[in-house]
C-alpha cells in the first residue's frame, strides 16, 4: 500500500501503535459478571473477603503503578450481576469478550478456579505467587489475624514479582 501524504501515514501509524499497545480490548473489554444469587453467594468459600468478585479483582496482576492491569485500559471489567440461570453449577460466571460471545464458567469455588476463569475467560494469566498471596490473605483472616499483615504479605510478593 502506498501512502500519498504524511498526514495519512502519521494517522496510519498512530492507529496501529495505539491498537498494538492498548490492545482491541480497550474499546471492547471483556466483561465478567460474577453471579449474585444465593446459592452462588453461599457456594463460594467465605474465608475469602469480598467473595468472588473482589477475588476475580485481586487475581489481576498489578503493573509497577499499582494500578491492576485490567483497570489501567479497561480491559476487563469485573462486576456483580442477577443469577446466572445454573443455579446447579453455582458459584457462576459469566465472561462475554471482544466478539461478544458469552461463556459462562460455573463451580468457581476457589482461588485456582477462579485464576483459571481469568486466564481462559479473559486472557489475563495471574501469577502463582499472587494466588499464594490470596490464600495467605484469607487464611490469616481465618485465624483472627489481622488483615494489615496480610496486606503486607501481598505488597512483598507484588514487589518480588516487579523487581526480582
């Protein structure tokens, strides 16, 4: 293809970079609906603060701001929704993408499962170091310790993970 002036090159050139640097899933994020019911609610362990949503959201690594990747373009956006309609496969969810096709994920019952939706589901791979982290988080909240310490733990391993 020959270009004829350098404004149409310059709008060429700037349309690739921004589409290879922030991804087609900027304009179109993929959205992950984390069912709300009852019986999805109770399914999900209750060690884990938040539930399921916060963890989906804790899973996303971060990037040297702090910043999760997914909140930082809008990749991915991790919301409550109404029930699911699989009641039967509880905790659901449900990730529809780009091409608007939806999937819906169901006995999502523990942070390796929900690693898993997030990576299939998303395309968001979150470290092993991270889930540790999570569980560590949960865990030392299951024991009546505070969240403060865990929250330190998850800084360190976040730095290990950026610096080492």
């Amino acid at each position: 293809m020959v270009f004829r002036s350098k404004r149409s090159t310059s709008f060429v050139l700037l349309s690739l970079i921004s589409t290879t640097c922030c991804g087609a899933l900027a304009l179109n994020p993929t959205k992950i609906q984390v069912c709300q019911n009852k019986g999805c609610v109770k399914s999900f362990p209750s060690k884990y603060d938040g539930g399921l949503v916060q963890t989906l959201k804790d899973l996303i690594p971060s990037t040297g701001t702090g910043i999760p990747v997914g909140e930082n373009d809008n990749s991915v956006i991790i919301e409550a929704s109404d029930c699911l309609s699989q009641c039967s496969n509880g905790p659901n969810v449900c990730c529809s993408g780009a091409a608007n096709e939806e999937r819906v994920f169901g006995k999502v019952d523990g942070i390796q499962m929900a690693a898993a939706v997030l990576e299939v589901g998303a395309d968001v791979d979150s470290p092993g170091v991270l889930m540790a982290a999570i569980e560590d988080m949960a865990m030392a909240c299951q024991c009546k310790l505070t969240c403060t310490i865990s929250y330190i733990i998850v800084t360190m391993y976040t730095y290990c993970i950026l610096n080492c």
